[in-house]
C-alpha cells in the first residue's frame, strides 16, 4: 500500500490519525474475547451523530446485541457465511432506518416548521430515511475505528426477518448488520486493491 507524501500532508489529520480510520483499518472477520463496553458504544454515537445527514433528519437506529439470548436469536437469520463470526464477536450492532424519522424534525430542523409535512408520502420518505441511514452507517464505521476497534460490517442476512424478530414494534428497517471489538486470530484477508484518483475522479 503506497500513500504519496504530498496527498498525505495536504490532509489536516496526523498521518498516524489517516492511518488509523482509513489506510490500516481493514474490515474483521474474527474477534478477541476482549469486551467492548457500553461506554465505548456510547462514546461512538456521540462522535458520530454530528455527520451530516439531509435536512438533519438523523434516521439511524442502532440495536446493540451482546448477550447470548440476544446473538442465538440473531444467529438464524445471517448467511451461512456470517453466522460463526457474528456468535463469536462481543457485541453485534444492527444499524436501521427509523421510517418515522420525520416525526422528529420539529425538533432536529426547527427553522423550518414545515419540515415534518413535506414527507407525509411514505415511499419517498422510506428512501430518504434508507439513503441517509446508510450515511450514518459509513460514519458509524468510521467511528468504531475511532475508538480503537474493528468493524465487520455485513449485508448477508434476512433483512424481513430481523426486522421480524427484532422490530415489529417498531417502524425501523435493517439494513446493515456490524460486529464490533478487538481484532482475533487471523482476522483479515488479503488487503484488495483501490482504484486510482484518475480511474474516479473527474473534474469540469
């Protein structure tokens, strides 16, 4: 992996701070037994909830699952594939959309008191609380490695299911599923490789 200095100064983080949310971070498939505390959980919604989201409609919702009743419940509905590292992990976070996020505008974009109403159809507001819920995600991530941990962020699983077993009380769709602690034995596969600036970028 090869950073060139010039695009690595031109950054205001420290090198080491770069390294760690992006560079060296790498996604883990298994886990230490170490815990990973309340504390911390809090400590990375706390950073992470000041991302911008549109019209700061905020729809992200979090289910923490540490306990044993809580992880055979999970268990079932991720892939074959997901399923072992999702029990082993420490604790298991299901990110979601709240549907009903618009209830809250009032509150979270209060200059604007029209705000709740312009999201009374529920298609456009079930899209627009999924796309900024995923914003949310990419921050939570971020946030994670912030603290010090590894993400294993996971889309193989039963979406209807979870949000069955989990949700049916409430209006929050899965989309993301994300185990959370310290990296275990061989935890990475092989770094893969990123595509250029030049293969992405374009400017006009």
């Amino acid at each position: 992996m090869t950073t060139s200095v010039e695009s690595t100064e031109a950054l205001r983080l420290p090198q080491d701070v770069q390294d760690l949310l992006f560079r060296e971070a790498r996604t883990a498939n298994s886990f230490s037994d170490e815990p990973v505390t309340d504390e911390q959980i809090r400590a990375i919604y706390e950073l992470v909830k000041w991302a911008p989201t549109s019209m700061n409609n905020q729809p992200l919702r979090a289910l923490v699952i540490r306990t044993e009743e809580g992880k055979k419940r999970l268990a079932p509905l991720m892939s074959e594939g997901n399923r072992a590292k999702t029990e082993a992990a420490p604790v298991t976070v299901v990110l979601a959309a709240d549907t009903e996020f618009h209830e809250n505008l009032p509150r979270t974009f209060p200059h604007f008191p029209g705000a709740k109403d312009l999201f009374a159809d529920e298609a456009g507001r079930v899209e627009t609380a999924k796309l900024n819920a995923l914003l949310q995600v990419g921050y939570f991530i971020i946030g994670v490695r912030a603290a010090g941990l590894a993400a294993g962020p996971m889309t193989g699983f039963d979406a209807e299911g979870i949000d069955k077993e989990f949700f049916a009380d409430k209006p929050w769709k899965s989309l993301v599923v994300i185990n959370v602690g310290k990296p275990g034995d061989n935890p990475w596969f092989d770094r893969l490789p990123r595509l250029d600036f030049d293969e992405v970028v374009e400017t006009v």
